[in-house]
C-alpha cells in the first residue's frame, strides 16, 4: 500500500492484470501436468497483480489446465483479498477468452477484458 501511495495512487488497485506462466516441474513435484501449448510438463502459476506490477493474488496448480479455468481457482481464492476489495477491471491476453472466465469475474463485479 505505501509503494501505491508513493506513486499517487490509491491504496487499493481498481485495475489489474491476470497472466500465467508454466514451469518445469521435477520429479517429485507436488503438481504435475502437462501444458500443451507450451510443451512443457509440470505446474503452472496464475499471477494477479495490479497495473504497477505489485502482487495482488497467486494460485499454483497442474500445468494441464487451461488458463480460463485456473483464473477461476484465482478469482474464487482472492474475491475477498483486502487488495482485490476496489478491484473493478481485469486486464488479460486470448488464453483468458472463455464465456465461463468472464461469468466467473462478473460474479464478483469485476469486468474482464481480453486484450488481443
């Protein structure tokens, strides 16, 4: 909150940005799935943060689910984050594109916006 403030902003974002990242996974790592479209077998990370790239909320789970899906595991476990609390837009790439992820964001009053 004191990095928002120095920069003049509010101390809660309105805007943030959704993105997730695949990550190698070892042998005897807790997830364990494979990303198609990365090729990569392993875990993968759902990262909300706001428009300074200040962490507001993560989930980590199978890199087998697609990225619609994991924002609703991150959308459910940080609704009621007190840095999600003035959150009113969301701000995420093509992978994100899915009629169930924009149900799931506009159940907590937050607009998705799939930026091409």
């Amino acid at each position: 909150m004191e990095v928002r403030l120095k920069a003049g902003r509010k101390t809660t974002p309105s805007a943030a940005i959704i993105d997730s990242q695949t990550v190698k996974s070892t042998p005897t790592g807790s997830f364990d799935g494979f990303d198609r479209a990365k090729l990569v077998k392993g875990s993968k990370r759902q990262i909300l943060v706001d428009t300074l790239g200040l962490l507001i909320g993560v989930v980590v789970h199978c890199a087998s689910i697609l990225d619609y899906k994991g924002a609703n595991l991150l959308f459910e476990r940080n609704h009621t984050n007190l840095l999600a609390g003035n959150l009113e837009h969301i701000f995420a790439d093509g992978g994100y594109d899915d009629v169930l992820c924009y149900a799931e964001a506009n159940e907590y009053n937050w607009r998705l916006e799939v930026l091409v």
